[in-house]
C-alpha cells in the first residue's frame, strides 16, 4: 500500500516537474534540462526501464533522491538567473520580477502598477470605514440598537450591581423566555449612556420570604462601567 501511494505521489510531480521544465526551458536551457532529466526520474515506470535494461535492481529511493536533486539543482539554477535578470532590470527581488513577467511590464510600469492598486485598496478600506462610521452613527442616535449592541456587557456588569443590594439572600429567575431586561431608555442621549430595566430577581426579605423586585441599572457603553442602580419591591 506505502509504495502504491510513493509511485501515484511521485508520478504526480514528475508530470508537474515536467510541464515546469518545458516552461524553464526559455529561461535557462541548463536548468530546464536538470529539471527535465528530475521529472524523468522521478517518473516509476523510468525506474521499471532502468532496471530491466542495466539488469539491476536499483532501489527506489535511489531514483527519489536522484530525481529530487535534479530537480532542486534546476530550480535553483531558475532561481539564480531570475535574481540576476531582477537585479539588473531594477526589481526590488524575484517574486516582483516574476510577476511583472507575467504581466508583460517592465520594473517601471511594475511600480506603478503596485502603487494604483495600493491606492484602490486605500480607497476601498477608506470606504468601508465611512460606512461602518456612518452605520456605527445611525446605531449611536438610536436607543434600540444602540443598547442591543451593549446589552451584554451592561447584563454582565449590572447583575453584580444589583446583586449587592440584597439584604440577604436574592435569586434571578431570568432565562431564556424571561430575559433579565424587559425595557429601556435613554440616561443621557448626548453621552449614549442608557438605563435598563428588569424585574426578574427575588430579594429575601427578613422573614425568609422571596419577593419579586424590580431594577433599574444605568449604564455606560463608552466606560463599560455601571452609573447608578434603583431596586424595589415589586413587578414593571
């Protein structure tokens, strides 16, 4: 099964290794010709030829390390000619050279090309700022969204807030069905600080009975912090 899975794997990159010589080929007839001869051995049915007309049974990782060495001399020779054709041509490295090659510029045209989409880019991301500010906006002017988007964090830091004003003991009956804030309002507009309200606790009160008592917890999303909290006996 192992050697079954070497030869498709090796069979793969050797037709890869092949098409990559044929295009290395007009870059550097030396490397093309390295990268050729890796893929050849690299390629299992080479193997079943070599040993059958030398008579020998050479073992598969000789052809493996063989064709891979081929292969990485090639490449790097490709490599070396780029970086020489890039140092000259005025390419700040290879990868930039190889992509102008592909898109037919010059190093010139290159640049200037990288500097157009680097300012469509900006353009883009300036954009999609406006239009998170402006939506961010239209949320700040409007008590409903603006406290949905902090309701968490106001539950989060209320709940101990309120808790701390039990006499004795307390429990909350909020849940899924019965969330712990019902309404809502405005504390101050101008500062986007809002008040929640809930009546979804009970409070024990010196004879050991649970009452049901309603809370009203002011809160500030730009401070993350609790500004004052009303409790009293009783339902909204």
């Amino acid at each position: 099964m192992g050697k079954t899975i070497l030869k498709v794997l090796c069979g793969i990159i050797a037709v890869s290794g092949f098409v990559a010589a044929i295009g290395a080929f007009s870059e550097s007839a030396f490397a093309g010709l390295f990268m050729m001869l890796g893929s050849i051995l690299l390629f299992p049915p080479t193997w079943i030829l070599v040993r059958k007309l030398s008579g020998r049974n050479f073992p598969t990782w000789a052809f493996v390390v063989a064709g891979f060495s081929l292969a990485f001399v090639g490449s790097a020779t490709l490599t070396k000619g780029d970086e020489e054709k890039a140092k000259g041509q005025g390419f700040a490295n290879v990868a930039d050279y190889r992509s102008a090659k592909t898109l037919g510029l010059n190093a010139e045209g290159y640049a200037k090309r990288q500097l157009e989409m680097a300012a469509a880019e900006k353009k883009k991301q300036d954009v999609a700022k406006e239009a998170e500010m402006k939506k961010d906006a239209d949320c700040r002017s409007d008590v409903q969204c603006w406290s949905g988007k902090y309701e968490l964090d106001a539950l989060i830091a209320c709940k101990p807030a309120i808790q701390k004003m039990a006499k004795y003991d307390y429990e909350w009956t909020d849940g899924i069905t019965s969330p712990a804030f019902t309404k809502l309002a405005w504390n101050d507009k101008k500062k986007g600080t809002i008040t929640y309200f809930g009546d979804e606790i009970k409070m024990q009160n010196g004879f050991g009975n649970f009452l049901r008592h309603r809370y009203a917890c002011k809160y500030d999303p730009n401070g993350k912090a609790v500004l004052g909290v009303t409790l009293e006996a009783g339902r909204l």
